[in-house]
C-alpha cells in the first residue's frame, strides 16, 4: 500500500490511523507563531460512522486505505440479509440488515446500488440518489384543503413513510431522495 504523510493529505482520502479506516472530511496546515507546525484533521471512520478531530505532525505517515466502489444489483431480502449481485461475476455476496441500515428503505428488488468494500469486506450501500416508487398506502386528499406546504404520510411499495403533499393519491408514482428521504414529484 502507498504511505501518504501527514503533510500531504487532502479532502476526500482515505487512510489507515490506529488500525481505523478514515476519510478526510477537512484538514488545515497550522503554522503557529512559536512551536512547530501541525495538520488539523477532521475525520470519517467509514466503517462505524463516527467523526473524530485531531492533529498531525506533517512528518507522520500514513498507510493510504484502498475502497473499492462495485455497482451491484439488489436481488431480494430473506428477513437477516440482503442479497446482491455483481453485475460482471455474477458472484453473490449478502449483508446484514445490521450493516445495512437505513439505506435499503428506498431500494426495490432488482434496483442498481453501489457497494463499498475493504480488503474485500463490504461495509456500505449506496442507493441511487433517486428513486421512483408506487404510493400504497395514503389518505385521500380533502378538496379545499390545500395550505401551502401541508404534508401527509403515505407507505410506498417497499415499506418506507414519506411525507407527501396533500394532492397525492394511493396509486400514484412518485419520485424520492434517498439521501433525505424527502417526496420530490410526481414520476413520469
């Protein structure tokens, strides 16, 4: 693996510090008036989650973290797993609803998702930034009850709530932000 000092990182890398896997969030060079020079760090541990601030002598190095990004497609969940497919290898790989989390809400049976891997160990899902999912369950909008803004919740195909405005029906397709979770329109 390639070593990257403490001097030369940058926004976005991914690095190996105290047996952890971080991704640079944002770093500055500190020159101080008296003392040595110093990097302060913010970083992402990829694998929990957790963000930590720290500093670096610019002398000190780093093991550089190789992530590995697949587009894999979504086959189905048996209850404990999800289940995916390399779309070149056709090789199968499952991943607890654990590691999972939220990220398969938006995410239909057969749908493109990105999965990252280290050291040949998945830790994360990418959904795709949009999705367009069927409304199952919702109450009917009321005519004349139409405040600007006014939301409703509706269940869509795969089980996740989204707050919708009051003009969408059950039935209707419907476009969602899987970052945010927010409605965005109606689908095409």
């Amino acid at each position: 693996m390639a070593k990257v000092s403490a001097g030369d990182i940058r926004n976005g890398i991914t690095i190996e510090v105290n047996g952890k896997v971080c991704q640079v969030i944002d770093f500055m060079h500190v020159k101080p008036g008296k003392g040595a020079a110093f990097v302060r760090v913010k970083m992402k541990d990829i694998i929990n989650g957790g963000v930590v601030e720290t500093t670096f002598r610019p002398t000190e190095t780093f093991e550089q973290a190789h992530i590995e990004r697949k587009k894999m497609q979504y086959l189905y969940n048996d209850g404990e797993f999800y289940n995916y497919m390399d779309n070149e290898t056709y090789e199968q790989i499952m991943i607890s609803a654990e590691e999972a989390g939220d990220s398969m809400k938006f995410v239909k049976e057969n749908e493109e998702v990105t999965v990252s891997f280290y050291q040949g160990n998945a830790f994360a899902i990418e959904p795709p930034i949009t999705v367009e999912l069927v409304v199952t369950e919702s109450e009917p909008g009321v005519k004349g009850n139409t405040a600007t803004g006014a939301t409703k919740p509706a269940i869509v195909e795969t089980g996740a709530q989204v707050m919708v405005p009051l003009f969408v029906d059950q039935g209707e397709k419907i476009k969602i932000d899987t970052r945010t979770g927010e409605y965005l329109s109606r689908a095409n």
